[in-house]
C-alpha cells in the first residue's frame, strides 16, 4: 500500500532542492494515476461526504453502474490508501482515510512547486527593520495598522477594529511583536490560544500585519521569524493561521517559515455578505 503520510521536503542544504525526491514522485504519480477515472473521483467524492462510511450497494445504486464495477474501483482507490474497507454484517462498508484530505493538497502543492524547503524561518532579512517587544505605547499604531489590514478586504472576517481590551485577552503576553522602521512602528504580530483545554496548550493561532506603504520591503518577514523562534524556545509545538487564497503574499510567506498547507475550508465564514474560504496552514515546532 502507497503511504498518505506526509512527504519530506528536501532541506535547504541538500543538492538539486528543485528536484522532487523520487520517492515522492513515484508516490504521487500512483496517486494521480489512481484518479484518472471520472468514474473513481465520483466515488471518492461519495465516499469522502460520508463521514461513517458509505456500503457498496449504495455507491452502486448511487452511481447506477454494476457492483463488479463499483468494487474494483473500491479495491484500486483502497490500494493507495485513499479509503478504507470493513465489514457491517455481510454488508462491505468504504470509509475515507483521513489523511487523503491533507495528503492530496499537499501533494499538488509539493508538485506545483508551491512549497519551498521547511527552514526554520526566512534569513534574508532587512537591514532597517527592527522587530521588538511590543509595549503599552504601542497600541495606537497597532490598532491603527489592524484597521489598515481591515481595509484590504484579504487580511480577517473583523469589520472593525476589536477593542484593546479584547485582543490584550486574546494575545499571549510574551509573543507580542512590533516591527519599527525608522523608530516608527510598522507592523506587529502576536500568538493567541485556540484552545483552553491542557492537551493543546502548545498550539496556538499566529497573526502578522504591515501597515499600508510598508508591504514588500520584508516586514513580514522580519515579524514571522522572530514570531516562529520565540515560540520555538517556548515550547510551543504548533503554530496555524487561516489565509484567505487571494492573500498568496502572506500563504507564500508563511511557507518560507515552514508553514505547509493543511487545506482549504470552503465557505468557512461571511464576509460583508459573501461566503468566503479559507486556506488552512500549520507549523510543527523545532522539538516537536
């Protein structure tokens, strides 16, 4: 059976990083190969939108064509590991291998060259940006720049600024940074918990905005990579944030800093009226 696990991104170091591994390659090839069947995609999709599993008898009747047919797709979709296949009586059940919802998109996105080796973070830096510890002065600028993210219509789902009351309950207070260009601040990030139960108390949801006029000269950059290492030194075992798709500047970021896509959520959430998704992206950490 081909394996859905994750593939290793080839370390920046290593010779050929443009080249994908050959393991890889091979793998991906038996996936696509797997897929091309507009028959087997329809049964997947079937098979996928059933959570507790699907029987063969409905995927038959569902697809109208003959159980013979319906269980060699089964069989071929199986040997890839995209589904799974059980007993319920003398009924055959097909259920969906959780990790073919991530292994796929993490498969085009390794193929299209969208992921970049899985540093610990960007090194090419800017000379003029200074990243700090955010202060209590600093709240002006950085309510000011939240509305300015705001504006753009690709940075959250706020219509309006949240109250410093509420972002000072939302955000951890060690991993609050302000980038300054000029002794001007510029730009800030901050981490907050998803979650108030012990077992995820290393995961957190990361947050990074450049004031207007300020975009591209590395900003980001800058913040991200003093973010990932200060949470790396705090144990924190995984950072994720949700990226509009029409943001590809900040998803391209988030990859530099070994960020990789999860997925995407479809219509996730309205904004100003307009259903909206969102690509979900995820950092292991250092020691995790």
């Amino acid at each position: 059976m081909t394996s859905l696990d994750m593939p290793v991104v080839r370390d920046a170091t290593a010779a050929r990083v443009d080249a994908l591994a050959v393991g890889d390659a091979t793998t991906y090839a038996e996936w696509f190969a797997c897929l091309a069947d507009p028959t087997r995609i329809q049964l997947l999709h079937l098979v996928a939108t059933r959570p507790g599993g699907i029987t063969v008898r409905e995927l038959t009747s569902a697809l109208e064509i003959a159980q013979p047919t319906v269980s060699h797709h089964v069989r071929k979709l199986a040997e890839v590991g995209f589904v799974t296949t059980h007993k319920r009586g003398t009924s055959t059940v097909v259920a969906i291998n959780p990790s073919c919802c991530t292994g796929l998109p993490h498969a085009a996105d390794a193929v299209m060259g969208v992921l970049a080796p899985r540093p610990c973070c960007p090194t090419d830096l800017p000379v003029d940006v200074t990243v700090r510890a955010m202060r209590d002065d600093d709240w002006d600028a950085v309510l000011r720049i939240y509305g300015e993210g705001i504006a753009t219509g690709s940075a959250t789902f706020d219509t309006e600024v949240p109250g410093r009351a509420t972002l000072g309950a939302q955000w951890l207070p060690d991993h609050r940074w302000v980038a300054e260009i000029g002794g001007v601040v510029v730009g800030w990030a901050t981490l907050s918990s998803v979650s108030g139960r012990d077992c995820y108390a290393g995961v957190v949801e990361n947050s990074v905005y450049v004031g207007d006029g300020m975009r591209g000269r590395g900003v980001g950059k800058s913040l991200l990579r003093t973010q990932v290492v200060a949470a790396d030194e705090a144990g924190l075992w995984t950072l994720q944030c949700a990226i509009f798709p029409e943001n590809r500047p900040s998803i391209a970021l988030h990859h530099s800093a070994g960020f990789r896509t999860v997925g995407v959520r479809e219509r996730i959430a309205r904004l100003d009226g307009v259903w909206r998704d969102t690509v979900l992206l995820e950092r292991r950490g250092a020691n995790s």
